[in-house]
C-alpha cells in the first residue's frame, strides 16, 4: 500500500485534487503528470513508477515536491480559498435569496 495515501486524509486528499485543478499548468510537465494520475486518475505509486519506468521513489518525491507547490501557490494566490468562500456566499443566497445580496457578491467579484 502507498504510504503517501495512508498520510493524507480524505479532506486533504479533495484538496490536493482542487488545488491541482486550479495550478496544474504551474507544475513541470512530470510532476503534473504524476499528480494526476494519482490523485485524478487513483494510480498507486507503483503504477505511475512502471508507466515511467522510474522507480516508487522517484514518483513519491516528485509527488510531494509538487504538492509543496500547490500549496506555496495557493498561500500566495488564495484562488482556492476564494472560489470557496464564494461558493459559500452562493449557497447561503440559494437558501435566503435577496437582491441586494447579489449585486454585493457581483460587485465583488469585479
């Protein structure tokens, strides 16, 4: 079993995905390559290892490297963190519609 996985919860596990979704194209073409077919397409390390033929190693810390990444991208540029705090907003309007609500949510966001 992959120790990278039994590390990481569930919830971070779905954050490593979004953050990867939102900065993918900032990664090098490996470390992008790797992430993805961990944590999008549910490879285990030794898979993404024989499709490369690398070794478990080599695809273990380019897989940690790039969520350092991830992270230092998100600390710097919050994308995830807004696009959450947005969909919060947007949701408690669903729930309590208000006109006014959405033009301070569209002011916002121009």
């Amino acid at each position: 079993y992959d120790v990278l996985v039994i590390k990481m919860d569930l919830q971070e596990f779905l954050e490593i995905g979004s953050l990867l979704e939102l900065y993918k194209n900032l990664l090098s073409e490996k470390q992008k390559e790797y992430l993805i077919e961990h944590f999008e397409k549910d490879y285990s390390l030794s898979e993404i290892a024989n499709t490369h033929n690398v070794s478990r190693q080599a695809v273990s810390d380019n897989i940690k490297r790039g969520i350092k990444l991830l992270n230092e991208y998100e600390k710097k540029l919050k994308m995830f963190e807004q696009k959450r705090k947005l969909r919060e907003r947007l949701e408690s309007l669903e729930k309590d519609f208000r006109l006014k609500v959405l033009e301070n949510i569209m002011d916002e966001l121009l």
